[in-house]
C-alpha cells in the first residue's frame, strides 16, 4: 500500500513476535507522519500566537498614527482581509506594503510601521493575512499569495494611490511572500525589502526540525523564494537586512539569496563570500547590481529590526536608490 499516496509501505501484518512489535512501531510512525503533513500549515502559521492574535488586533491611533483607513479586501477566493491603509501624505509618491510573519497580526507591528512612516516618508499599507487577526480563512501558502495580490491590487486601483511608487517589505515568512509577489508582478513593484527570510521551507525544515530532515518531501508549503527572486527584474532594487544572530533561520539563506539575486542581475555568477568560513561582519560587498546587503550584527531572528542603524538603512535604501 501507499502511505499519503506517495510512499510504499509493504504488508507487515503477522499476529505475534518481532513482527507485531515492527507492526506498532510502523502504525505509530505512519501516524505522527501523517500529522506533521496533514497538520503542517497550524505549524508554520502561528496565527494564535501571542493568545489573543485572533480577536484582538490594535489599531494605528493606539501608535500615535491618527491618519489611517481601516480597509476591507476581498481575495480571488472570496475570503475577506482585513488591512490598514496609514498616511504620511495627502499626495503620496510612494507607499510600503507590509508583509508580516507568521505570529501575530499586523496590529503588533504598528510600531515598525510608525518608525518607517516617520524615517523613509511613506504610506504604509499593512495586513492580517487570512487566519490572521480579524481575517477570514485559514492561513496556507497559496491563500496568502492571494491575499498579497489582493492588497496589491487594492493599491494599484486605488485612485490616491494608483501613481505612487510600491515598496514591498516582509520578514521571515513575510519576506517570501514579498519575493513572491514581486516576482508575479515584477512590473507594478518599485523594490523589495526583505529582512531574515529563508530559500524555501523544505531548506529550512533540517536547521528546525533537525529530526523531520529526511522527510522534508512530506512538506507541500513551500515558498520557493530561491527560484521566485530570479523572476524580479533588475529595475526592481534589493535590500536584503540580516540579522547577524539569527538564531532560527541561518544567515546562509539571505547570503544565498542575495548572491542569487545579484547573479541573475549581474554577469551570471554568484558573488563571492568576503568569509567563507563564517557569518561575520562584511559577508557580501554592500552594493552590486541593485542588490544592497546589510547586516546588523548583534541581530537575532526578532529584535533585527530595533538594531541601531535598521530603519535608517532602510530610510537611506528608499534615498540612494530614488524609489
């Protein structure tokens, strides 16, 4: 027989002895194997977390942000998100689209988007994906890509803002889904900010979930930013903001996906590790090919983005680059 229609198991079954004991062990096994694939998406999407994320969602004045829309989406598949649209200006030239990791709602981080609406000078357009806050549904990568095309459109047809340059900005998870997004609408994006994201899940599920490393082909969310960056045009500029500590996903996956954005960009070969022993200070060269890399060194998966220097860097992407 075939367990999930993709593996064969053979007939074991003898009553007594040895064999009953390989039966168990097998039945156990098929089991929690069964779970992790059936049960993935409440893994990896921790809509939950912190207890209260799905009924609670704080809103821009509570983060002195008094100038804000509430906004309704409506995803291609009928299932309503919920968003906020924060101004900086009455005739806006440029606004962000926030996409945000996999805990929580985009009410926790309205004080990331305060201090990029003050430093960088642009709109701010957040969401709770779907599963997310206030949102319908249940989060899966490919309702997600959904509901960031739904915000995307939203904007683009939006008539205040259909002139406005669009930066997408997303960490961890989030960054994948900007990387996504951009690659399926390489024309209608400005640039891309990503902060400690990954290659793809199935490359980050050993580091994790060092137990679960030979049954990563059981894994059907996979956001594939390793191949989607090579779809983002060069017009597109890059911020890649690496935390130096990053304790849940390795630093290795943002020098990879930086040299794979910069190779596809440049001359066709990756550009070479400054250390290619370590994941210290001065990994990659700071620009090349639009792709501009930074590090904040004392960094860790979720306090990057409170380093000295992060939304100045950012702020100073937005400038250098003239989005």
């Amino acid at each position: 027989m075939k367990f999930l229609g993709l593996v064969e198991i053979p007939y074991l079954w003898v009553p007594w002895g040895v064999e009953t004991l390989v039966n168990t062990i097998t039945v156990l096994a098929c089991t929690v194997l069964a779970g992790l694939y059936l049960h993935q998406d409440k893994l990896i999407y921790m809509a939950s977390m912190p207890p209260g994320s799905r009924t609670v969602v704080a809103t821009p004045d509570q983060s002195q942000m008094s100038r804000f829309e509430h906004v309704e989406l409506r995803a291609s598949d009928g299932v309503r998100i919920c968003g906020y649209w924060i101004r900086h200006s009455d005739k806006p030239k440029r606004v962000l689209l926030y996409l945000h990791a996999n805990a929580g709602n985009m009410g926790h981080r309205l004080p990331i988007a305060r201090a990029i609406l003050n430093k960088a000078g642009t709109d701010v357009f957040m969401l709770s994906y779907r599963g997310y806050g206030l949102s319908e549904g249940v989060a899966n990568e490919k309702g997600i890509k959904l509901d960031s095309q739904a915000a995307l459109d939203w904007i683009t047809e939006h008539k205040e803002l259909s002139n406005a340059k669009i930066i997408l900005y997303g960490q961890s998870i989030g960054g994948a889904v900007a990387i996504d997004l951009a690659s399926r609408n390489p024309t209608r994006i400005s640039a891309v900010i990503v902060e400690n994201t990954f290659l793809s899940l199935p490359k980050l599920i050993p580091t994790v979930m060092p137990y679960l490393k030979y049954f990563t082909f059981l894994c059907h969310q996979i956001w594939d930013s390793e191949n989607a960056v090579k779809l983002i045009p060069p017009s597109v500029p890059m911020l890649f903001l690496s935390g130096g500590k990053d304790e849940l996903i390795p630093q290795q996956h943002m020098v990879k996906l930086a040299q794979v954005a910069r190779a596809t960009r440049g001359k066709g070969k990756f550009a070479e590790l400054r250390d290619s022993k370590s994941a210290g200070s001065g990994i990659l060269a700071r620009d090349s090919d639009d792709v501009r890399w930074v590090e904040l060194p004392d960094g860790t998966h979720n306090d990057t983005c409170i380093q000295y220097g992060y939304f100045d860097e950012l702020a100073l992407f937005v400038r250098d680059f003239k989005v």
